[in-house]
C-alpha cells in the first residue's frame, strides 16, 4: 500500500471556484500508481482536516493509495456516486472523478 504525503500530491488534481471551494480529484498520476480502480474506501467524509490528513484509500488492480489532504480545511462535500461507481476515477472527467470539497476556515 501506498501511503506518502509526497504520492497524495501527485494523484490530486485540485481545482478552485467562485466560493473558495477548492474540490480535489483523482489525477492521471495516481491511475498510473494503482492501476484500474476497483474500490474506493472513504476515511473522513466530515468535519474539518489538517495537512496530511488521509481521507480515502484508492484500492487498484496493482496497489492501494492512501489519499492525504494537501490542505487544512472543512470538508463541504464528497462525491458518495464514487462508492457505487469507483470505475469513474478510471478516467478523467472533472464532473464524475471529483472526490472532496473543502472550504478555508
């Protein structure tokens, strides 16, 4: 398994709107460490995290990463679709392979 600071930054894309949402989602680097998604498993889905906080595990078909938060914050949302569909983070698409919101507190 996985479980670096340094190889959470590199499996995020993050992306931040209008109201100081900053959403975090699964990048190309991190499908290239674990292979097809088969699973996802959520480790905090509220509340407010710290730096390094580990906030999912992405379960692959070659290896499971332990996903940090690059951020302190407080969770706003996570995208619940990913436990029924965790195939979507098999491809890019800022719609479908979001993960978390968070907002500056």
């Amino acid at each position: 398994m996985i479980d670096r600071i340094e190889a959470s930054a590199d499996a995020l894309w993050l992306t931040p709107d209008e109201e100081g949402r900053l959403r975090l989602g699964f990048a190309d680097d991190g499908r290239k460490m674990v292979g097809d998604v088969t699973k996802i498993s959520w480790l905090v889905t509220a509340g407010r995290i710290k730096l390094g906080t580990p906030f999912m595990v992405v379960h692959g078909e070659r290896e499971d990463l332990t996903l940090r938060s690059p951020f302190a914050g407080r969770i706003q949302a996570i995208n619940q679709a990913l436990e029924e569909h965790p195939e979507r983070l098999n491809e890019h698409n800022d719609a479908l392979d979001w993960m978390i919101e968070l907002v500056d507190e």
